[in-house]
C-alpha cells in the first residue's frame, strides 16, 4: 500500500484515502434546472442582442473585438460565445439524426436552433460568466453540467405546440465560435416561443 505524507499536521494516509479528499467537494451539487431556469435563462435574455447585430459587429470590427464586446470566453482555452435572438419562419425541421434542427428563414445567415435530443455543444455552459472550470474538481464533472444544462434546452422544445415548416418562432440563445460565423449559425436555445400569426 503506498502512502502520502500530507504536510498539514504530517497526517500519513493510503492513496486511497488520498483520492477520496480530492474528490471531495470538487464537483459541487448542482440543480441544473434552476440553474438554467433561475440563472442563466434571465441573465441570457437581458443580455442578448439581435443576432444581425453580432455578425456585422464580427465582420466590421474583427473576431476578437467582437467578442471583447459582446462574447464571454473565459479564457482562450474557450471559444467565444455570443447570445443572439433570432426569429424567422421555419423553413425545416430536421430530425434525420440526433442532433435535431429547426431551420430558419432569417436574414443572409442560414439559422438552426439545436434540438436534440443530442445537443454537441457546451455554449449554455461557456457562455454562463459564473460557472468556472475551476468550481469542479475533474473534466468529467465539468462535461456532464455541460449535457445537463443541454437536455433543459432540449426540454423546451416539449413545451411549444409542435413546430411545423410555415410556423414562426423566436428564440434567445447561445453560439459558441472560435474564429466567426461561415454559413450556419447554430444555436442552443434558452427560450423557444412560436409566434402567432396576427
């Protein structure tokens, strides 16, 4: 059995024991629907811009501007990420995979708002400025806040009437980019709303 000499009062303990103190407390009890819900949710739809406002900002001033600007990125291990609001008609909903979209009639950019039930993105988590990597002991733990948060995004989706090609939907939600926006702007929602026909 190899054993540790901790420093703080010279306490000898098994490798074991060591590995149950660091784990410990590292990866915090989270409650991942009112975090989304209480927190991110309302701090995501006051802080939004319209999403043709991000992109000339991104084209006129430069990526990192930009971002300095608008984004959150934590820090470069991160990509930028931007709250847009979007609204357009659906042109699609596409459900061929598992990372399910709503495509959107909208402006120059072609507009996807993420559905699931597989969502491969970590924006929700990223471009929240008071969740930190270091709140969380491991990788791991930091990665599964990530799907968490995702699947109350998903969630969304059950609560609209079912969207169909010709619906109107708005949305506030979050892009994650490393360098601008090519032709697709996908986003994971934090509000979903069909919009009725006046």
């Amino acid at each position: 059995m190899s054993t540790v000499v901790m420093t703080s009062g010279f306490k000898i303990v098994s490798s074991e024991e060591l590995t149950k103190i660091r784990n410990e407390g590292s990866a915090p009890e989270v409650d991942t629907s009112s975090l989304f819900h209480d927190d991110i949710a309302p701090w995501a739809i006051s802080s939004s811009r319209e999403a043709d406002e991000i992109l000339s900002a991104i084209d006129k001033q430069g990526f990192s501007e930009a971002c300095q600007e608008y984004g959150v990125q934590k820090s470069q291990a991160f990509p930028c990420t931007f709250w847009v609001k979007v609204a357009g008609t659906v042109a699609a909903v596409d459900t061929s995979s598992r990372v399910g979209k709503i495509k959107l009639s909208s402006g120059d950019k072609n507009v996807e708002i993420l559905i699931g039930p597989v969502i491969p993105d970590t924006a929700l988590r990223d471009g929240y400025p008071e969740i930190d990597y270091s709140d969380f002991g491991n990788q791991d733990a930091f990665a599964n806040l990530s799907e968490a948060l995702n699947r109350e995004a998903i969630s969304l989706v059950d609560e609209v009437e079912e969207i169909t090609p010709g619906d109107r939907v708005s949305a506030v939600g979050a892009f994650s980019t490393w360098g601008g926006v090519e032709d697709t702007l996908q986003i994971v929602p934090v509000e979903l709303n069909r919009v009725n026909a006046e």
